[in-house]
C-alpha cells in the first residue's frame, strides 16, 4: 500500500512498489509498461506550488486503487499532482495516452528526479533551486522574466532584481531616499553646483586652492545646478560603498592584475593573489547598495532632463583627481578622445567616443549619459569603456538613436569584482566584441538592457549574459528582431570538446572554476540569463550557449516569443555539465528551428547536472548531433518538453541516443545507485521522427533500453511520451500585476521654493 508523508515545506515523498512482467519492451503495450515503471513510478521529491490541489486529487486515487486496484490511475495522478500545474482534467487527459498499453507486474524501483539532498551547496541560491526541483525551473525562471517585464520602466529596479539573483538582501534607493540630507545642503547652497563640486574635490584630498580652480558654474541655471550636484554627491556616496565593499582586498589586488588573470587566463601555480581567493573578501551587500544609489541617481536625473526646459548652450569641463566632469549641451557632432571620464553628459549630436587607457589610478566610478543622436562608442583598451566595472562601478545611458558599440574586451556590461550597467533606450543598435562583452559578470553584477530596435549582438566568448564565479549577468532585450551571434574566428579561447571551435560561454551561460586537474581550488560558477521578450530572433554559437552551465554554475535563456532560430554546436540549448545548471525557456507560439551539430544539447545533461528544455507551442524542427532532446548522462536529470505543434526531429548518425535517453558508464561503483533521469515530452501535433530512433514515432511512448534490465538500476531510467496533452508544468506564474508597485517619490524636493530660487 503506497504511504504518504508531508512535511512543512509541502515537500511529499511518495515510495511504492508495482509488480511489472518481466518484458523487454518490444510491443507498444510493453514499452507504455515500461515507461511507467522506469520513469513515473519513482521515489519523487519534489516542492508542490498548490498543495491543496496535488493532495486532493492524489487522496482521491487512493480511494479509487482501493476499488479497482487501477495502478494506472494511481501513477499518473501521483506525476500530476506533484507538479501543481493543472487539475484533475489533465492528470486524466495526460492518464488516457498511456492507460491503453499498461501492463501489470514485478518489482520495486527507486528514483530521483532532482538532486535532493545531494546539492552542494556553494552554489547561488537560484542554481541550488533548479537542482533540487527540476520540474519547477521554468516556473522560476518564468517568473523571473515576469518580474524583469513588470519592472521594465525602471532601470533600477531592474538592477535591484539582477543583485538578488546573486543572494544579495539590500535594497537601496527604493524604498527611501539616500541622499536626502545631501538634497538638503545644496538647497540651502547659493551655488549647489559649486557646493556638489567643493564636496568632490574635498573626498579626493584636494586643497582650498584646488577648490578655488573650480570653473564659473553660473551658466547654468538653478535647477540644472541642483540636479547635477546631486548627480556628483551620489557619486561620492558610491565611491564610500564601493571603497567599503573592497576594503579587504590587498594593495597588489589591482586592475591590472585581474585582468591578467580573468580575461587573460594568466593565473599561474601559487599565484599572489589569486583572484579565486579575493571572491570572498568582497562585501556584496556594499558593492550592490553602492550601484543601486548610483543608477537610482543617474535615473533620476534623466527623469530631469525629460522634463527640463533647454539648458544654455556651452562645453564645460573640470578636471579631479578621479576624471574629467564634462557637460555639452551644443547642438554639435563632437569627438571625443579621452581617458574614461568620472561623469560625461552629452544632449545633442552624432557623437563619436574614443576610450584611451588609463594613466592615472582609477577610482573604480564612470558615469556618462548621451541624449540624443546616432553615436559610436569605441573601447580598444580593455575596460575603458564607462559602461565597464572593474573594481568598481560603471554606467553607460544612451537615451535615443541607432549606435554602435566597438570594443575588444571587458565592455558593454562587464563586470570584474565590480558592478556594470549599459541602458540603452532605442534604434536599432549594433555590439562587437571579442570576450568579456556585452553582460558579463565575475565576482559582482552586469546588466545590459537593451529598449527596441532591431539589435546585432557580436562577440566570440564570455559574452551575452555570461557569468563567472560569483557573477549575475543578465542581458535584457526588450523586443525587436535581432541577432545573437558568438563567432568561431578569430579563436581566441578553443573549447576543450572541439579545439577547432571556439569556447562561446554566452547566450545565457554560467561558468565554474573546475580546477580538479590542476591545483584543486575549484569554485561554482553565478548566473548568466539571457531575456529576450519579442521579436524573430537568431542565436548562433559554438560551444556551451543559449541556456549552458559548466560547474554548479546556472546558465538560462528565456525568448517570449517570435519565429526564432538557434544555431550551436556542443553543450547548446539547455545543456549543463558537472554539477551545473541550464534552462531554455521559449514561450508563445513561434516556429522555431533548433540546430545543435555534435553533442548533449537540446535538453541534455552530464555529470551530475541538471538541464531543462521547454518549448511552449508552434511547429518546431529540431536537428542534433548525438546526446540530446532529452537526454541524461552520468548520474545527470534531463527534461525535454516540447508544448505541442507539428515537429520535426532529426538525428545525425547511426546511433540514437536521444528522445529520453538515459546513459550510464559508471558501471561497477555506487554511482549506480544514483538517479540518472531522462524525460521526453512531445505534447501535441503531427511530429516526424528520424529513423536511427526506431522506438519513436507520433503517438507513442517508448522507453531507454536498460543494460541491466533486471537490476532496475535509477542510473539508467529514461523514456518518452509523444501525444496530446496539456502542459504538465509552469512556465510563468498563474496571476498578473494588478499593477506595478508606485515608485517612491525621490523627487518631492522639486517642490522646494528653494529649488527654483536659492535662499
């Protein structure tokens, strides 16, 4: 009799034994009785979003196995109530696929979906998650992308939700106002611009004869004073969290020295430092605070010039201790050729940016905010860009028109123990690259949000929401048909699976310090998503991309919608090894096309990971080398859901090793004993099959044959289910918004008398 025990957390543990025939699951009546016993019939633990739901309607299947022992029944209502997703009518519509060809008899099975009480737990808290529950990871993940869309009208609470994706509990210039008291002095200020200045100079050490150099700040009018200063006095209140949040690093930890051995993968034997060692002695929490009061400032002041009447024309310019504060408000094409300004503002004109490196010891603050034109922005030295943040805190806003970003590496949203943000608020754009581009992220936070336009994404690695140890890359996209390409030449960094292609480690990828063949000191990996809400949109890789973790990392791709086309070569499309994570994610009804060359993609996971691959709707093709669409290998989960459409499935080779393939090589050791889970779904349509995979075909179950069929190993359980059913889990969450939250009102003191006419 199947017992049942729930526990606070409606965490439910089902265990129980069917007796099965002893079959070789030849007949289609034998490989429907197979799939129950190897893949539905398991020991379960999952979390239940809708306990009350799972749990009724699994109470009512025991009353009805009690009067007609119907162990179909009971299966199936045990799979669907788990997940939460729907209510009965689907637990039966999903039950009659299969309840035609079940077959009765022996033995007892148990199986895990999910790493359970294995996880490691130096993963971020999200990677742990979808290890646990892999049936829930596009649930989170679609919720996720629901809370980025609901908070698009502000950059900083988009930054806000990229900070807690790495397990950070701060939230600043939200829910009170940092510089209220600064707000205050320079109200009570003749001068505020004069006042904001005197208090910068004075932060970098500066004499009463450098404060005396200060240019004529009476060109500009009052409001305009008072606003700008209060963009300088965030600033400096940042420059504060961010001197905080790197206080325990040594002298030697320098910018030079982690770009030597992050970007250039310089890092020798028993190197001092070592990059891997100073992880931990960063304050997150003060490295996130100080870029939140950062980009609430640079918000606030944009909201200013939206509303601002015309400034004066004039070229004003400062130089500090910490870089150039530049003003132009000339309606003029300009040129600039400079070292990363500290604050650049820049209202009209094509402008053209040259980025030099720099000679002087960085402060680790870049802020520039260019209005309005078609402007380029060329960062040859890496990590000059403003948009950068190495050792510090970079922002780049471009409000308006087609751009161009050039660079080689370390821009466009790259973070190296830093914070990083490039606000980009429409036209259609265009991104080069080489590495380290375009959000990226190790030891601190980037975001790259991207407002309209038809948009083309080009860099070769560890780029387009990439993330190292400890880093949260997110690239947000908001509509648009564009293009997404990590190219194979020049080869900058080979892959290890095929040294004639390059490493892509992007597109929604996340990358660990696997340092086993070497010294040992590995670390996990943080989180690269990659969200693209609209548009027919085009992916092209190499190796490890669009939803791809390497070692307890979590790499995710989420598209909302359009007719869109992948292209990659291994570990691509939802892929993960070594402990790691991947999820892609493509909602709406889009006739999308899937092409993976060589191997474990689409759905596929090595080596103790997990990897989830869901399409919602719409004809789909789908091309694969070897290992894939769902498909586990080495003590790994792999779930591949396809939510209905006329598809086509092809599979290079002679072997199949594929629609919930389930592969196993540890044999003769305990890994046996450890699940190794493969699940195929195709959940409705007229769906074409390759040929090399005779066991498949439209309107069919089949399972993975078992080396060892009468041991009935969890390191060997894999099977599939071709035929029209509903969705049995959660892509986005099952409520809306009423609305978005009201923002907090950080702009009362315009209403000040003071504001208009000084005291």
């Amino acid at each position: 009799m199947p017992s049942t025990r729930i526990v606070q957390e409606y965490t439910l543990s089902i265990v129980f034994k069917i007796r099965v025939t002893k079959q070789n699951c030849g007949t289609p009546q034998q490989e429907n009785a197979c799939l129950i016993r190897d893949v539905l019939l398991t020991v379960i633990k999952i979390k239940i979003p809708y306990p009350h739901l799972g749990i009724k309607t699994l109470l009512g299947s025991f009353g009805n196995f009690k009067r007609n022992k119907n162990w179909t029944r009971l299966a199936l209502v045990i799979i669907l109530g788990l997940t939460g997703a729907y209510a009965e009518a689907t637990a039966a519509s999903l039950e009659d696929a299969i309840a035609r060809t079940l077959g009765a008899e022996t033995t007892g099975l148990s199986m895990q979906l999910g790493r359970g009480d294995d996880t490691l737990s130096d993963g971020l808290g999200l990677h742990r998650k979808v290890m646990r529950d892999p049936l829930r990871a596009s649930y989170r993940l679609g919720s996720i992308e629901a809370s980025f869309k609901a908070n698009s009208g502000s950059p900083l609470r988009l930054l806000i939700l990229t900070t807690q994706l790495g397990d950070t509990k701060v939230v600043r210039g939200h829910a009170e106002n940092p510089l209220a008291q600064f707000e205050e002095r320079l109200l009570a200020a003749s001068t505020p611009l004069h006042e904001a200045l005197t208090f910068l100079l004075q932060k970098q050490g500066g004499t009463a004869d450098d404060i005396k150099l200060i240019a004529d700040t009476a060109v500009f009018p009052r409001p305009w004073q008072l606003e700008l200063g209060r963009l300088i006095g965030a600033i400096v209140v940042a420059k504060d969290f961010r001197d905080h949040a790197f206080r325990k690093l040594p002298p030697d930890a320098t910018r030079d020295r982690l770009l030597e051995q992050i970007v250039g993968g310089k890092l020798s034997l028993f190197a001092k430092p070592d990059y891997r060692e100073l992880l931990a002695l960063v304050d997150r929490e003060a490295l996130a605070a100080g870029m939140q009061i950062l980009v609430a400032a640079v918000e606030d002041f944009t909201d200013f010039l939206r509303r601002s009447p015309e400034v004066p024309e004039l070229d004003w310019r400062l130089e500090t201790a910490w870089g150039p504060v530049i003003v132009n408000t000339q309606h003029e094409d300009s040129l600039y050729v400079i070292e990363t300004p500290l604050l650049q503002l820049d209202l009209h004109g094509n402008d053209e940016y040259r980025f030099l490196k720099t000679t002087t010891t960085s402060p680790g603050i870049a802020v520039l905010i260019d209005w309005d034109g078609n402007d380029s922005y060329r960062a040859t030295p890496d990590g000059t860009c403003p948009s950068s943040g190495t050792l510090g805190y970079g922002v780049l806003w471009d409000e308006v028109g087609d751009d161009t970003y050039l660079a080689h590496n370390v821009a466009q949203a790259s973070a190296l123990f830093g914070a990083a943000m490039l606000y980009d608020g429409g036209g259609s754009d265009r991104f080069e690259g080489a590495q380290f581009v375009q959000g990226h992220a190790t030891g601190g936070f980037a975001l790259l949000i991207k407002k309209g336009g038809n948009d083309h994404y080009q860099a070769i690695s560890h780029s387009q929401a990439a993330a190292g140890p400890l880093g949260i890359a997110v690239l947000l996209d908001h509509g648009g048909d564009d293009t997404y390409a990590l190219l194979d030449r020049p080869q900058v960094l080979p892959s290890a699976q095929l040294p004639d292609h390059s490493l892509s480690m992007g597109q929604g990828a996340a990358m660990g310090l696997r340092a086993d063949f070497s010294d040992g000191h590995s670390f996990a990996g943080g989180i690269g998503l990659l969200i693209d809400q609209a548009g027919n949109d085009r992916y092209s890789a190499q190796v490890f991309a669009q939803g791809a973790g390497y070692y307890r990392g979590l790499g995710a791709l989420i598209d909302g919608g359009g007719n869109d086309q992948f292209f990659g070569r291994w570990y691509v499309q939802g892929a993960a090894a070594h402990e790691a994570a991947a999820v892609l994610l493509k909602q709406g009804k889009g006739n999308d096309s899937y092409a993976a060359t060589h191997s474990t993609s689409i759905g596929a996971a090595h080596d103790e990971s997990v990897a989830v691959f869901v399409d919602e709707a719409g004809d789909d093709t789908y091309e694969l080398g070897n290992l894939g669409l769902g498909a586990a290998n080495d003590n790994a989960t792999a779930l591949f859901i396809d939510g209905g459409g006329n598809d086509r499935y092809r599979l290079a080779g002679d072997i199949c090793r594929a629609l919930g393939a389930a592969v196993f090589d540890a044999w003769g050791t305990s890994a046996e004993s450890i699940s190794n889970t493969a699940l195929f779904l195709d959940l409705g349509g007229d769906d074409t099959y390759p040929s090399n995979c005779p066991q498949a075909h439209d309107e069919a179950s089949w399972t993975w044959p078992r080396r060892y069929p009468e041991l009935h190993l969890p390191s060997e359980a894999g099977g599939a289910i071709d035929g029209k059913h509903l969705m049995p889990i959660l892509t986005r969450p099952l409520t809306t918004r009423n609305k978005i939250v009201e923002e907090v009102d950080h702009h009362s003191w315009r209403a000040d008398p003071r504001y208009q006419i000084a005291p």
